[in-house]
C-alpha cells in the first residue's frame, strides 16, 4: 500500500534524478528546495491564512517513489490553493489519484474552500485524472501566445494615460477584473481585493512583477490592468484585463506594454495570455492572429469547490505524466515520458 508523506531531503534527490530523465523546464533546483525547507517545516505549524509557501507531498510505494505534487495558496487568498506541480513514475496513476485527493482532504479540511489546476488540452491522460478520477470541474480555457514581429503604433491614446498601480487600487481593480469574466465563470474564477495587493518583500523573489493600470484621462478612472512578469529578464509573460466597454483599448495597451519592456531590455521574448473566460477574449484572439502572434499553447482550466461533491467513478491507468508551472524560461514540448506544463 502506497504511503504519502512530506517531501523530504532524500525525496528532493530521487525526483531531481528523475525529472532530468523526463523533462527540462523550471522545477526548482535542489539548493533552492534545500534553502525553502526550514520555512515550509516552520509553516505547516500555521494556520491556513498564514502559509504563503509551496508545499509538497510524496507517493512511496515498497519503498519506490512514484509520485510528488506541489500545491501553493494565490497570493492574497488562503483559501484558493492552486496545484503547482505532479510527478508520477511510470504506471502510477493510482498514486496521482491518491496524491490529489489527499491535499484536497488536508487543506479542504483546514479551510481552503477552492482549488485549481490548468493542463493542456492536449493531455487527455491528465485531463481524465483530474476530472473523472478527482472531481475537478472543466471550468474554461486559457492560450498562450508568443510575439514573432510586431510594430508598435505611435497612435494617441485620446488622452488616456497608464500610471503604476498602487494597492489603494485594488478594491476598484478586482471590481473591474471580476466585471470582464464571462458571468457563469465568475462563482468559480473571480478574485478577491487582497489577491491584487503587491507582495511584501518583492525584491527577494526570483520573479519580478510590473504592474500598470489604464486610466480615463477626464475622469480619472481604472479602464484595464496591465501586468508582465519575468524571471530571467528576458521571457516576458503579459496579462492585459479590459472590460467589454474598453477593448477597443487593447492596441495601445500592448503598445505601452512593449515600450515599458523595451526599456529594459532590448532583445527578449513576450508571451502573452489570453483567459477564455474573459468577455474581451475573441476580440484580443482576433488582434492577435492578425499581427502574426502564434499560439503555442491552449489550456483546460480545471477548478473544484471543496464544499461542492462530485461522483468519482471510473479508474486510471495510463502512463506517468509530470507537469508544472510556466514561468521563466519557458518548455512547451512533450518528451518521451510525457510531460506538460502548468499555469497558475
């Protein structure tokens, strides 16, 4: 009988080992697990509201390691916890199975009411894990596109003007977020004020965040948010939000984006997403394919209410897949074992 565990030291090694063999991509080094580890010891003595870290569990089955997953909170919101990564050793869907539903019994019962994870549509495999075997909801989609060439348009923006945001303006910001998502995905997608907050300690994290926001220029108010985020300085991954009534805006907020991105660097690699659920995304698909951007990847967003039951019937038994998150330098191919990669 497989037993499920923390994620421990000599865990960390036997998945490094193993992830090398199946995928590339940005799985966190063995040092940085090593330095993270004395805090996410520390932390599973909080509460909920109070973990902030990733957190990883292990499938042992003999002895044999034959699956991880990783689950984190969303910035802001303890109670929506977002699937970051899963590992499984060839043959060990039934310990995906396992792995999964043990994290949504451990933090469901502590608290977390929402949890959500967004695979390939591609990856049938999976989409059956987490669907049929789990009880996840296939909720929307989601595309990633890449910029091939793009001349940016030095057309006046009828006095608008974009202005960095501040966290006094996340109240009128999540109104504005929660506003452009198709109604029927809202229960499940919309956020809450906090999850726009700009993180404390910003500065040590690997990742840097810009924020900005699209502002009438008579009355001053918030008519979309612009947000591209980078690891490595040079892949740029870019979210613009504008309700229905401003998507006309879309031009010039790509325009501003690039310009600010420009500034720092000269060469890099803008991807740029765009949510299914959101009522301005046939219109930005459009712009987009007609300014020779290519899609590399669409995604099934999965989510699952804690407080809401659903049947789990049927079995899996297909092959091993590992998956995680896109950030950084990004990996859009498949290799032998399978693999996928995950946003959150």
């Amino acid at each position: 009988m497989a037993k499920l565990k923390k994620l421990g030291l000599i865990d960390m090694v036997e998945i490094h080992k193993m992830m090398s063999m199946v995928a590339s991509g940005d799985f966190p080094s063995f040092s940085e697990l090593l330095l993270l580890s004395p805090f996410i010891f520390f932390q599973s003595f909080l509460p909920l509201k109070m973990r902030k870290l990733p957190e990883s569990f292990v499938s042992r089955e003999n002895k044999v390691l034959n699956g991880m997953i990783s689950v984190q909170s969303a910035p802001g919101n303890p109670y929506k916890w977002n699937i970051k990564n899963l590992f499984l050793a060839k043959n060990s869907f039934a310990a995906g199975r396992q792995l999964v539903d043990y994290v949504l019994a451990r933090f469901g019962a502590m608290g977390a009411n929402t949890f959500r994870v967004t695979v390939s549509d591609s990856n049938e495999e999976l989409l059956d894990l987490f669907s049929k075997g789990c009880g996840f909801r296939l909720c929307s989609h989601e595309s990633l596109w890449k910029m091939n060439e793009y001349v940016i348009s030095k057309t006046p923006t009828n006095g608008d003007f974009f202005r960095p945001f501040r966290n006094a303006d996340a109240k009128e910001v999540c109104e504005l977020y929660n506003d452009a998502i198709f109604p029927h995905f809202r229960y499940s997608l919309a956020r809450v004020k906090q999850e726009f907050y700009d993180v404390f300690f910003q500065g040590l994290s690997k990742t840097s965040y810009f924020k900005y926001l699209l502002c009438d220029a008579k009355t001053k108010r918030i008519k979309g948010i612009i947000q591209f985020q980078t690891e490595d300085n040079e892949n740029f991954f870019l979210d613009i939000v504008l309700p229905a009534p401003y998507e006309e805006n879309y031009p010039d907020a790509l325009n501003f984006s690039i310009s600010q991105i420009s500034r720092r660097k000269k060469k890099f690699n803008l991807f740029i997403q765009n949510r299914k659920y959101m009522m301005t995304s046939k219109k930005y698909e459009e712009f987009l394919k007609e300014h020779n951007f290519s899609c590399l990847q669409n995604n099934v967003v999965l989510v699952k209410d804690f407080f809401k039951t659903i049947k789990q019937e049927e079995k899996i038994i297909k092959p091993a897949i590992a998956f995680s998150e896109i950030k950084g330098k990004p990996a859009f191919d498949a290799v032998e074992e399978k693999s996928c990669k995950i946003h959150s």
